[in-house]
C-alpha cells in the first residue's frame, strides 16, 4: 500500500469515528448493524483495513451521511445539478485493484452513487462484498469475470448488468487489460 492510500485511509477512518461519535453510537453497535466482527470495525476506524465501498456504503446509510462525507470530509452541496468533465470525478485510490471515480461528488441527498470503475488484472481471487439498494453496471472497456452467489458472467465492452446488491459480489478484470464499466449504486 502506497504511503499516499495509508494516509487516506487514516483520515476516513478518523472521520467515521468523529462521525460514529457526533451520532451517539458506540463501535460495538455500528459492529453489531454492520454483522462484523468488532476488531474489524475497530480497524477501519484506525485507518488499518482498506473501505471496501460495501462496508462506506453502510456505514454511511446507518450514520445519515452521504459516502463523500466519509472519504472526503466534504458534505456534497449542489441540489440542481453536477456536472463533471471527461476524466474529472473524485479519485477514490483505497485498492490497488480498483480505482474509483464518484462522478456526483458534489450533489447533495442523492437517490444513487454514480462511479466509472477501473478495475487492474490481478491473479487473486476477488473479496465478495454486500450493500443494500441495487446496481447497474455498463461496461465500457476490456472484459471483466463478475461474480454475484455462486454464478459468474463474463462480460465485455457493451454489456451490463442489475442485480440486487445484497447479494455478495465482485468483479476481476479477464486478461491482461484493465476493465473498465459505469457503476450506478441505488439506494
């Protein structure tokens, strides 16, 4: 992990406990909601274990606050409109396999997370994750192997998917080239 992601990690593990606290929950009972163990929660307060966007996902629905609030400190302010230009959108680098660009940053109350999402090749098995709400995911380069239950779909340039993201899931670039794929997160 580069010296840069440890200190992000640092600081949205050092706003979620100021979140946690200014909310009036205690460690044990975000653990307890999120149905993880307390070390693990504890970590991710730390900055010691990588956000998966699941886990800021929940975390965020069960403290009221937007993912933003979290990641960047930054509460979202428009209520009209966001506008990004090609190839703006605010870097999320917590995974070394994936790279996130949250392409609503700066809208407030948002009914959905709207995120390009490159995913690196890499040998390893991809982790499974969960979130309420449902997902829409377009693929726009290279090919990708997504998992959702037990089944796996390939998919390439020009394909999609919607499924019902409490169901755990994951996605590996196929090949040695990055995927890349619009994701829409509803809440």
């Amino acid at each position: 992990m580069t010296e840069q992601m440890t200190e992000q990690l640092k600081d949205m593990g050092a706003r979620l406990s100021m979140l946690r606290e200014s909310m009036g929950f205690t460690p044990e009972k975000i653990a307890e909601t999120l149905e993880l163990p307390l070390a693990d929660y504890l970590q991710y307060e730390a900055g010691e274990k990588d956000f998966s966007f699941s886990f800021l996902y929940n975390v965020a629905g069960i403290l009221g606050v937007d993912v933003l609030d979290i990641i960047s400190g930054e509460t979202p302010k428009l209520s009209t409109c966001c506008v990004v230009r090609a190839g703006g959108g605010y870097a999320i680098k917590r995974r070394k396999a994936y790279d996130y660009k949250h392409l609503a940053f700066t809208f407030r109350n948002k009914k959905m997370e709207p995120f390009l999402v490159t995913v690196e090749p890499s040998d390893a098995q991809p982790e499974l994750h969960t979130h309420d709400g449902q997902e829409f995911n377009y693929m726009l380069e290279g090919s990708m192997d997504f998992f959702i239950g037990e089944m796996v779909y390939r998919l390439s340039e020009g394909d999609s998917v919607y499924f019902d993201s409490s169901v755990p899931h994951a996605m590996k670039a196929h090949g040695q080239r990055a995927a890349k794929f619009l994701a829409v997160v509803m809440k």
